[in-house]
C-alpha cells in the first residue's frame, strides 16, 4: 500500500490505538507493523477473526495474556549454544506456562469460535521444558537444592562449612580482649567473606586480612587469620557450587535451545492472537462491525465515522501543536475542556453503483476533507483486518492501492509551489492507479487561475473516469460542479453549512451541488450591505439564463438519489437478515454434530476413564468407578469423593498427547521437535 497516502490519511496512528489495546509487548510490536493487505482471502480470514474476538470479549472470554514476555532474544541464544541467566530462564518458564494457559483456552473456545480455536494448532507443547526449569529454580529465579544431587551435596558442605566459621566467630566475640577493639558487637559478612567490625585505632591488634572500610573511615572490616584456613575451604565449595549451577544453568539453557524453533514459531502466533484481541477491543470500544467485501468494485459507507476524530473528542489523541515562529518555544496545547461533549457526525458514502467518481463541493471549511479522509482510512482499516466504525451491511471492494493527495504539501526544499506539489502527486497517483485504486484528490484545480485550474480538473476527471478507478474530489471551483451533468460515471455531493456558526454540519449530501456560501459568509462577517448587494448582481450577471436549467435536473439528481439510498437500506437489511439465519443454521448444524460425538463417547465410557462432570466444574476431572447402563448411571470419583451421576451428565476427556518429558524439550507447531539435552546428571558443562 502506497505510504505517503498512509502518512496522509494518519494510519500511524490507528496503529497506536490498536497497539494500547495488545495485552503485551508482541502485540504492541505486531500492531506498530500492521499493513493492509490486497489478498481478500486473507482480509476475509483476518476479518473473522476480529469478528469471533470480539464475540468472545462480549461473552467475558478474554484470553488469558498473563506472564506472556517477549522472549524471543534469550530463545535465539539459547539455540547457538549460550547460557541464559537464572533470570532469563524463570521469564522463560513464566513465558511458557502463559503459553499453556492460552493453548488450554483456545481449546475450550474452539467449538463455539473455529476461526481462534485453529490458531491452536500453531501453538507447541512444552511442559516438559516447565518441569525442567520448575525443577530447578524457585519463582524469583533462585537455584533449587533439589536442582541436582551434587549441588545439595555441595549446599550442605557449605552450610556446614559456614556453622563452623561462625562457631570459631562466637568464641571470638566472647573474649574480653576482642570486645573491646569491636565498634558493634557481631561480626557480619563481605561479599562472601565473614569479618569482624574493628576499630580504626585498632587495626594493627588482631591478625587478619582487611575487606573493606566504613564510608567515615572509623570502622575496618577484617576477616581473621583464626577462620582463614576455614574460609580458604568455604570459597574453595562456593567455587564448586558456582560451577555446577553454571552446568545447570547451561544444562536449562540447552533444554530450551532444543525447542527454539518450535518455540519462536508459538510466539509469532501469540503476537498474532494478541493482535487480534487488539483489533477485538477496538471493535468493542469504538463501536464498530465487520464490512462485507465484494469483487464488483462496490463501495457502500453507512454511518461512517472518522475514528481518528472520535479519538480525540474521547480524549485518546491530542490535538497537533501550534506552530510556533523560528526560534521561539511552541506554545502548550490545551486537551478540552471535560464538560465539552462533542461527537463525529457520521456520512453515507456510496461508490461504484450507478457511479465511479463523486465530486464533494462546498465552502472550504474542512468537512469536504474530513469525509475523503474518513473514505480513505475506513478501507486502509478494513484490508488491514479491522473493524471499521460504520453501520452494519457497510460494503467495501479490495483496493490494490489507496492513492491520496490530500492538504497543503508545498515543498521548501525542492523550491515547489503548492500547485506544484499537487500536479507532482497527480502525476504519481496516475503512475500506479488502475480500475481497481481508490484515488482522493483534495481541493482539486486549487492554487492556481480559476479557469486554468477548473480546466485542469475537468481533464483530471476524465483521467480518472478513463481509468475507471473508485475516486472522490473535493473542489470549491464552480466550473467543476457541472461535471456530474455530462458523465453519468460521476456525481455530485455537498456537505451540509450553517450559516448562522459559520461552521460545516459535516453531513454529506450525495445529489447535491455544494455552494459556496461566499456572499452569505461575507455578510455574517459584516462586509458593508451594499459591497454585498453589488456582488450579488455581479453573480446573477455571470450565471445568466443556466439557473433554472441547473436546479431542474439537480433536483431530479437529488430525487434519484434518495430513490438510491432507499433501496440501499433495504438491501443491507435484507443481507443482514439473509446472513443472520445462515449463521443460525451453521451454529444449529455444529451444535447436533457436537451432541452426536459426545452421545457416541459417552457409549464408549469405560470404568477408569476420565470425565468432567459440568456442575462439579471443569477443573475438576473425574475418573468412573463403575457403569450401570440399565440405569444410565454412573460412580464417578472426584477427589477424595465417590458421586452417583447420570451418564447424560459425563463429559468425556479428549485423550490428549502425551506430555513431552523434561529429557527430550519436544514441542508441536511452527518449525520441529528436537532430540532434547539428555539427563542432567549425564550433562557435561564443555564451556
């Protein structure tokens, strides 16, 4: 998609919106990636997913994100071999318990939302990489005792190592002689080292090797000679502790370098789930529904918001900063004030009907260029896999580009003026454009002789009627208004002024010619009556005997046009009402074919299985005892207790696959298993 016309259209920041609403930093990061797409498969597929989300969301199903991190630089350098720190290694387990967490609740999802249900076959089994790190290190990620039989060995060495320094210490610190060089009464550690607090005046009194001194220079730290041969021995078994947590350590990194692939394939699918539930809430929060798409080049906006605008009347977006003169400080920007309410007028949009190119006239005040823009941003939205704030029965077509020349580009650098700016654009915009680009030109014919400019723009029109593309161009030239009355591929649109504020309504008219109201502004602006009067004769002049002509077929244009929206309308509800009852037979048909499973596992029930019995709760499964068919009941035992329960009530567990043991780091999904690091025991550190 073209990326100037992103910048334009503020894509940027739609980005953001969806990046805020990501439960971690791998949906953050998708979202600040996020591009639409041309393929309309893959919109469609993105569309569902969003769609089924939102569901969900609805339903208070959200998706269990919780201790998911972003540990794809400590995967990749466990898988060329490097040791991960115990800290990196208990983010690493969290990471992965997250991901069981998500891989459970796609499961229980799956049959009432198939399109996120699938997504777990993406997602790989590693428990057995749990169990390994879970084994070895505690939740702050301290290594265990129980890590291996040589480090407890070593642990308890040290700690009866330890007993007997402090022991020589005690007998120390009852000796009269001691007492009185100490400036506290213990002893205390440094670094590793155990050292008695001695005086300053002091220090030539006691033997012994001098650690460290008080910040005052009062107190020496002094570990003596009585406990050196003991300390010698306690670094010489810390040194062994600190190699064997390192084979361990290395040992833990391995396991998690031999899933690597597996692994990273998982988290890419995470990113991806998160960014849908990002698209989800989104949907939710701004109000939002599914377009349908179309390969007829139809596009049909009902109640289309900008959302960018909604945004920042909902305070999620600041207003842009005043610019301020060279070398000055720009002023502070001032967020609304909260009593102020304020709300985006939505438009009806229509194109490729009866039409390929709409003209929006008007005074220049700004709604003709909110609604191009909210045109534009809608289907980049749409083809990026969002939901997009219009009513229900919105139709959209796949765009191979969005070209948009939008606002004052006037270059400073390359000495270009305004019009040239835009002549430079249009010139590029006609280099990609084919019959299937959307194409907003703003203010067309603009900024440069009325006639010239008006004449320029009719052959623009022509262009960009012999292209045969989806287009809409606002123009406050007059010459331009007539353009729809020649080509039955255009037509004309105004948005709707208030005289009285001064203000536009935003509402677009579709039939209608845009006025530009300049003698009525000139007169609310107080521009003496008879300057007023004098340009209105002069206007009468200049239009002569074409009025009347003009307002009579505007005035059939505009009751065809309401004929058009009509039928419109009832064709979104009758598509609405057509998809609503095929949704209900899909859901129908997968309902009797789930219930005809379980009727069919149920038959199949031995004593020993395993079920959950639904008012027992799901986390809490069930083994049967006994079966009694004749009744159609069944003993089930849960926990310590023994339930009689009717066989209609079981649920049968899905045997799952066996869990991948800590030996072999085994995992399913994106990329391959791998062989596993072997026995901790057998482990050689070879670093």
């Amino acid at each position: 998609m073209d990326t100037h016309t992103l910048g334009l259209l503020e894509f940027d920041k739609i980005r953001a919106l969806v990046a805020a609403r990501a439960a971690c930093s791998l949906g953050k990061d998708e979202a600040r990636r996020m591009e639409p797409s041309r393929d309309l498969g893959e919109i469609r597929s993105r569309q569902a997913l969003t769609t089924e989300m939102a569901d969900a969301l609805v339903a208070g199903l959200s998706p269990p994100f919780g201790g998911l991190h972003d540990i794809r630089p400590q995967v990749r350098r466990a898988q060329v071999g490097s040791m991960l720190d115990p800290e990196e290694l208990a983010q690493v387990v969290e990471t992965l318990r997250a991901v069981g967490n998500l891989d459970r609740w796609l499961g229980r999802i799956g049959d009432e939302f198939p399109r996120l249900g699938a997504i777990k076959r993406e997602i790989g089994e590693f428990s057995g990489v749990v169990n390994a790190i879970e084994g070895c290190l505690d939740s702050r990620g301290t290594i265990l005792d129980t890590a291996s039989r040589k480090l407890s060995e070593i642990r308890r060495e040290i700690g009866q190592a330890e007993e007997r320094i402090q022991e020589t210490l005690r007998r120390m610190l009852r000796s009269n002689e001691i007492k009185r060089i100490l400036r506290y009464p213990n002893f205390t550690m440094v670094g590793h080292h155990y050292v008695l607090p001695i005086a300053k005046e002091h220090r030539g009194e006691i033997q012994g090797s001098v650690h460290r001194t008080s910040s005052s220079n009062e107190t020496v730290f002094i570990e003596p000679q009585a406990i050196a041969e003991q300390s010698a021995q306690l670094s010489f078994l810390r040194a062994r502790e600190a190699k064997e947590i390192r084979r361990i350590l290395r040992w833990l990194s391995a396991q998690v370098g031999h899933v690597a692939e597996s692994l990273l394939g998982s988290l890419e699918t995470l990113s991806e789930l998160d960014l849908v539930f990002a698209r989800g809430r989104l949907s939710l929060d701004y109000r939002m529904s599914p377009p349908d798409f179309n390969t007829e080049g139809k596009l049909v906006l009902r109640g289309a918001r900008h959302p960018l605008l909604e945004a920042l009347f909902r305070g999620e977006l600041r207003p842009p900063a005043p610019e301020a003169p060279e070398g000055e400080a720009p002023p502070a920007v001032e967020a609304p004030a909260p009593a102020e309410t304020r709300t985006v007028v939505p438009i009806d949009v229509h194109l490729g009907l009866q039409f390929h190119i709409l003209i929006v006239t008007g005074p220049n005040t700004g709604g003709k260029t909110v609604a191009l823009k909210t045109v534009g941003l809608l289907a980049v939205m749409a083809q990026s896999g969002l939901h997009i704030p219009a009513h229900q029965g919105s139709q959209l077509p796949v765009f191979d580009a969005v070209l948009a020349d939008i606002g004052d580009e006037q270059s400073l650098e390359q000495s270009l003026s305004t019009f040239s700016s835009h002549i430079r654009r249009v010139a590029e915009i006609f280099a990609h454009a084919t019959e299937h680009s959307l194409i907003l030109l703003d203010e067309m014919g603009a900024g440069t002789d009325p006639a010239e400019g008006a004449a320029l723009g009719r052959a623009i029109l022509d262009e960009l009627d012999s292209v045969g593309c989806r287009a809409i161009v606002t123009t406050h030239l007059g010459d331009l208004k007539t353009y729809a009355f020649t080509n039955p591929r255009a037509e004309n649109a105004a948005v709707e002024f208030d005289l009285e504020t001064l203000r536009p309504l935003y509402r677009l008219h579709t039939g209608d010619i845009g006025q530009s109201n300049a003698l009525q502004i000139a007169r609310r602006l107080n521009l003496p009556e008879h300057l007023v009067e004098r340009a209105g004769r002069y206007l009468e002049q200049s239009r002569g005997d074409r009025v009347p002509e003009m307002e009579i077929v505007q005035k059939l244009r505009q009751d065809a046009e309401a004929a058009r929206q009509a039928a419109l309308e009832a064709q979104a509800e009758a598509e609405r009402s057509r998809e609503a009852l095929a949704q209900r037979m899909t859901d129908l048909q997968r309902q009797a074919e789930n219930d005809a499973r379980l009727v069919e596992a149920r038959a199949r029930l031995q004593p020993g299985d395993r079920v959950v019995v639904p008012r027992f709760g799901y986390d809490r499964p069930g083994r049967i005892v006994k079966l009694d068919p004749r009744k159609k009941t069944a003993i089930v035992a849960i926990g310590m207790m023994q339930w009689d329960v009717a066989i209609d009530e079981l649920i049968p567990q899905v045997a799952r696959t066996p869990e991948v043991p800590a030996t072999s780091g085994a995992g399913k999904g994106k990329g391959g298993a791998g062989r596993g690091a072997g026995r901790l025991e057998d482990f050689e550190d070879k670093a």
